[in-house]
C-alpha cells in the first residue's frame, strides 16, 4: 500500500479529531448557566459562598471565564488524555463511566453492522440479478419503506407491540458486565441476545435497507462498464462476472457507506437505547443531557466521534484494497 496513502490519512485524521474537539469546546460554553453551580448540588436551592464557585470552577477549568485561552489549553489536553472530569452527581469518573457503557453500545452496533451487511450484499445482488422481475419490485418496494422509517419511531412500535401490549421481551434489556464477558457460555448467550433483539432489530432493519439499495444502484452501474463488457467478449460465464467481478467493484460505494451506517447507527442508537433502557453510551449521553451533566455529555460526545473519525479512516484502507487503482 501507498505509504503516502497512510500518511496524508493520519494527518487528515488528527487534523479532524483536533477541530472536532474544539467544536466540542465552543458549543457546551454557549450553553447558558456556570457549570460550577451546577455540580453544587445545593446551588440550586441554596445560596453557594463565592468561595465555593470559585474551588469548583478552578477543578472544572472554568478559572477565568468560559472563554479562558488558557482553559482552552487545559481542556484540550484533558481530551486526549480521556481526562473527562467527575460526573456532577455521582462523583464517578467520567471515563469509569463511558468505559463501563461502551462494551454494551460496541456489542449493539458491531452486531447491527454485521447484520445489516451481511444481509443488505446479497439482496442487493439478487435485486439486480432479478432485474425487470417481480421478484426485484418486492425487494425494491419492502427496503424501500423500512429505509424511510427512523430507527426510534421502529423503536417505539417495536416497545409498544412486544413489551407493552404484548410482553414478550423484557421491559429492560441491561445485563451485568458479568454476562457480557461471559458470552461463551450457551445459556448467557441466549439470555443477552434475548434481551438485545428488539433494538438491534431496530436498528438492522433500516440500515440493511439501506444496503440493498445502495448495493442495487452500485451493481446497475458497474454492470455497464468496459471491463464486463470485455469479460463478456472473451466468453466468461454470466454467473462469473455477476458475482465475481461486478459484485466486487459494486461493494467500494457500498463500503463507504458502511463507515456513514456506523455514524447512522451510533445517532440512532442514542434513542434506542433509551427506548429499551439498554446500558450504553447512548443512553449515557441522553441521561446527562437531561440531567445537564456537562462533563458526561462532553466526554461521550467526544468518544463517539473520535471513534467515527477512526471507522472512516479505516474504510480509506480498505478501498486501497478493494481498487488498487486508488492506492497508486
């Protein structure tokens, strides 16, 4: 692979995560209200000594004001040393916190990632293959729908049929960290994915829509290049070069989106998992908005993206090596 390839990423990648945090730094200071007061319990409700404001302003790197250069420089090197500060409330370390949500959210995500793919590729193909045919309508139509429904209005149909109306599914789909590590075991591992199904259903349903249609789109294009048309001439199968040639170069538009599903999903996940009260760290984030918990919300804010930025570096790679045109 192109080393020139790897560098000009790396230093795109910085460059993004760098801007990204200092998005983070400007939008939470123009929130109105003093942090400071905020992790005083009693500020609320009770007078807080100048005193206080100030102790608890210089822990949070507020001395000086929001808008502090100096502050600025604290709280960046915070940031990429996942020194996120305490939550207001608990007093619990914000990086225990997201460390402790983020096995959960990884194990929901990586599975809908892997559904979606693995079930989108090959009905996308098939739509193709069934070209003009009933067949590819039905397919066309029924992702057509499940890709324009948003995943938490899925998410509370889901709830309501199979958790109010019908208790089929647990109310709560947490689990202790014991059962998550322990997933090898064949009774665990039903107990989890019993309790994961309806948001990860949730999930996979419309983004595995999503795939079918992209992978459709990408086929009909490729299916009209020069090089099939040369694979036809010199006589190799149909079934050849549907599958092996056409299907291969269809998959770099859809890898792409695979890194734009993970964004998709990660958002969307935020909902879900506070419809189904699944522990991960988009229930985290809704839970310290409500609650304005400054430092969560901007410690988990910041892990998520810092995370997507590296999914979409890492499709860069494996487009190198899908098409070893781009790497040259």
């Amino acid at each position: 692979m192109n080393i020139y390839l790897i560098i000009r990423k790396v230093v795109q990648s910085a460059i993004l995560i760098v801007s990204m945090a200092a998005v983070l730094f400007v939008i939470f200071r123009l929130m109105p209200g003093n942090p400071a007061e905020l992790f005083l319990h009693d500020a609320r409700t009770h007078f807080a000594t100048k005193q206080e404001l100030q102790i608890i302003e210089a822990r949070l790197g507020l001395t000086g004001g929001k808008w502090n250069f100096e502050n600025f420089l604290i709280y960046m090197k915070d940031m990429f040393t996942f020194n996120f500060g305490y939550d207001y409330y608990s007093q619990e370390s914000v990086a225990t916190l997201i460390g402790n949500s983020m096995p959960y959210s990884l194990l929901l995500l990586g599975t809908a990632l892997a559904l979606s793919f693995v079930v989108g590729l090959p009905l996308g193909i098939l739509a193709t293959w069934y070209h003009g045919k009933k067949k590819e309508a039905v397919i066309n139509t029924s992702n057509l729908i499940l890709n324009s429904i948003p995943y938490f209005i899925l998410a509370i149909v889901f709830y309501l049929y199979f958790v109010a109306f019908y208790p089929i599914f647990p109310v709560r789909g947490s689990f202790s960290t014991f059962d998550l590590y322990h997933m090898y075991d064949p009774s665990i591992l039903v107990t989890v994915l019993w309790k994961m199904t309806l948001p990860l259903l949730s999930l996979v349903l419309v983004e595995e829509a999503a795939h079918v249609l992209t992978m459709r789109a990408a086929m009909v294009s490729v299916m009209g290049e020069d090089f099939i048309t040369t694979a036809r001439a010199k006589g190799v199968a149909e079934r050849t070069i549907f599958f092996r040639h056409a299907a291969r170069n269809a998959m770099i538009p859809v890898s792409t989106r695979m890194a734009l599903e993970f964004a998709f999903l990660t958002s969307g996940a935020i909902f879900v998992e506070a419809i189904f009260s699944w522990p991960g760290i988009g229930t985290l984030i809704y839970q310290s908005a409500l609650n304005e918990d400054y430092p969560v919300s901007e410690g988990a804010l910041f892990t998520i993206s810092l995370v997507v930025i590296i999914a979409y570096s890492i499709i860069d790679f494996v487009h190198a090596w899908l098409d070893p045109r781009i790497s040259a």
